[in-house]
C-alpha cells in the first residue's frame, strides 16, 4: 500500500512549520509542499531592509536549497492551488494539473489590503508582502526621491526607516486606517507622528484620498481632501487579509478567512487550516480570532500537523492578547520596533 500523502498549500512560516512537524513526527507519511512564488521560503520581515540593499538575497533564506531533498519533503514551487475538490480530495493547480491528498493543510497566509476606494488606484501603489513586490521596489526606487506612504501599517514603518536610509524624502499620511490592526487613536496618532517626525519624515493629515494618478516616469499625483502632492512612488500599507478567495466555491467555512475549530480542523475531515490565512474558534470568547504575525503562524502551523497525526492539541491564546477591530478579533504576534 502506498504511504498516506499530506499536501501542504503554502511556503511561508505556517507551511514550514507545519511540514518539518509532520516529518519529525511520521518519518513515512509523504509530505508535499506547493508554493506559488518561484523563489524558495524566505523571511518576509527582512524586505524592508532588502529593497533598500542592506542585505543580500542568501540571508533572506531560511533553509538551504537541498532542505527539503534532505527532509524527504516534496516541494512544489511557482505553482498556485487554484481551487480544492473535496469530494475527489484532489487540489486542483492553476496549470490544472490535479494533486491527489489523504490529508490537507491550508497554510496560504495573507495579502496586502487595499481599501475599497482605493482598488482603482492599485496599480498605481506599491505593497511589500512579496520578493516580488520587493524587486518592484527595487526597480523603481533608484528613479525617484521621494514617497509617499498612505495607510501605515505596523510593516510600512520598517519601510519608511529602509527609504529614510537610502535618502529618500518620504512623507507619510496618518489617517484612521494607520497601523491597522492597532486602533488609531489620538494617543497613537501623537507618538507616531513625533516619532515619524524625528525620524525626518513629513507627516500629513487627511481625511480621504480621492484620486491618483500618473504624471511621467518619476511622479504621480496623489489628490486628498486636504490638497494634493507629487511624490515618485507610492506606498500603500493597509494590513494584510487571507488570501482565501480561491476558496469561495469550495466548501469550506469561510468568512473573513477559513474558520477552523480550536484544533484547526475545517469542516472538512482531514483538512486543516493554520496562519495568517486561518480564523481560529476560541471557546472562551465563543468568537473566531485572527492570526497576524510570525509567531501565530508557526504555532498554528504545529498545531495543525500535530492534530492531523491523531493529536489534540488547542490553540491556546489567552483572551487578553485577542483584541477588536472594525468589528474582527485579531491576535497579532509582533516583534518590530521603530
Ligand atoms: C514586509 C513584512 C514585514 C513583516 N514583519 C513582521 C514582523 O516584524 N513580525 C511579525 O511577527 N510578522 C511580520 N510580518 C508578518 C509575517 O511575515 C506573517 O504574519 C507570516 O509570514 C504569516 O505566515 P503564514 O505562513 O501564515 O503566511 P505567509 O507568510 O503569507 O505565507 C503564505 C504562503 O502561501 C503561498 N500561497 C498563497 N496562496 C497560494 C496559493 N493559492 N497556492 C500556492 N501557494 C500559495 C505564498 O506564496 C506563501 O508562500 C511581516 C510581513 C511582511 C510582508
């Protein structure tokens, strides 16, 4: 007979994790991996240092090229899961192939947020989640002197500092959704801005953003509320939100991202859901929670392979770190500083 097969979608942290759990754990049990980007697992939180060329790309990498040749785990790269058959228990690949499973975690994180006003001007911002972003980055920046950071999320402050580094002139409008997932508060507002300001930075206040728009190569315009400015590049930090809408029509619970039960099983048996792209039931809140950040997400990722291997492990997360926000229960694991 052949040996079960878990299929993991996802290389970030949660995906690791969860794939050197079940590999310790079931030396036989077949262990596929399936990555949509080219490149192989990375640290997501040295971006900011790398478009601003702090670091070079090997230090980026988490494990060597022959990491997974060694630990006997298949890994499947620049392929994206496109949708899941749960009766046929096949991931159905964007090139459609289908990928037979036994067992399934979802593991595929988050993207960045555009605010609903903002998506027609999206092609018009830069986001930093991806090495792919990151190269936008690092194309465009050595054309420009200055950019303007919209949002503001706890990522954009790492990047503000890498830009500060290289010499650009940055400015930065604080507005409300500003350090989503915290909640902007005057109390937050102030600190911010004084450090931003000794940070050199100018700091701008608006209500709304009404419309962007090209100028030539080394501008756009970006017209507010409160007037208008001419940056090179702009920066657009909103949070980041499960990228689950391959999803939709699958089956599985899915409502802000794929809810799980405390053991991170889905509704579907043998299927689990860990990091940032997972909605955790916590019993004592009677409510899902959120995972952003991390350390969540190798958590989750853990949790996850322990309980598909017969385990019965809870995530355990105290009420007091799970805090609300424009109506989501969000758990954030975070260790930058500013
Ligand atoms: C610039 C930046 C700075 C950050 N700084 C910090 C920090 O200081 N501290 C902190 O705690 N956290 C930080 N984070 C957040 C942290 O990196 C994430 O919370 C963490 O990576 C989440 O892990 P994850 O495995 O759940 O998801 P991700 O890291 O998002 O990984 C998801 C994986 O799934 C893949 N994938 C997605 N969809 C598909 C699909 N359909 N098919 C196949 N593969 C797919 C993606 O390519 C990726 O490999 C930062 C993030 C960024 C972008």
């Amino acid at each position: 007979m052949s040996a079960e097969h878990c299929v993991i979608i996802g290389n970030g942290p949660a995906a690791n994790e969860a794939a050197l759990t079940l590999r310790k754990k079931a030396p036989d049990l077949k262990v596929t991996m399936i990555g949509r980007e080219l490149v192989r697992y990375y640290r997501p939180h040295l971006l900011p240092d790398y478009i601003a060329g702090k670091i070079p790309d090997h230090d980026l990498y988490v494990n060597p090229m022959n990491f997974y040749h060694d630990h006997d785990i298949y890994l499947r790269l620049g392929q994206q899961a496109a949708g899941i058959d749960f009766d046929r228990r096949e991931v159905l690949l964007d090139h459609k192939e289908r990928v037979r499973f036994d067992s399934l975690i979802v593991a595929v994180g988050g993207k960045p947020r555009i605010p609903e006003p903002l998506v027609p001007f999206a092609h018009l911002m830069l986001t930093l989640k991806t090495m792919a972003d990151a190269r936008k980055w690092m194309e465009k920046l050595p054309r420009v002197d200055s950019v303007l950071i919209v949002g503001g999320d706890l990522t954009s402050l790492a990047v503000t500092k890498s830009l500060i580094s290289m010499g650009k002139r940055v400015s930065f409008i604080l507005c409300s959704e500003a350090f989503w997932p915290l909640r902007m508060n005057e109390e937050i507002r102030r600190e911010a801005a004084t450090r931003l300001l000794e940070y050199g930075v100018e700091v701008l206040s608006c209500r709304a953003i009404t419309r962007i728009t090209r100028i030539d190569d080394h501008r756009v315009e970006v017209e507010t509320d409160s007037g208008g400015f001419r940056p090179g590049l702009v920066g657009a930090f909103y949070g980041l939100m499960p990228d689950v809408q391959f999803l939709a029509r699958s089956g599985l619970d899915i409502e802000r991202g794929i809810l799980v039960d405390e053991y991170l099983r889905t509704r579907v048996a043998d299927v689990y859901a860990a990091g940032d792209c997972a909605q955790v039931y916590h019993p004592g809140l009677k409510d899902y929670w959120v995972s952003i950040g991390h350390a969540n997400a190798t958590y989750l990722g853990r949790i996850a392979a322990l309980n598909l291997l017969g385990g019965r492990v809870a995530a355990e997360v105290a009420p007091t770190s799970i805090f609300r926000v424009d109506g989501i229960n969000a758990n954030v694991s975070w260790w930058l500083e500013f």
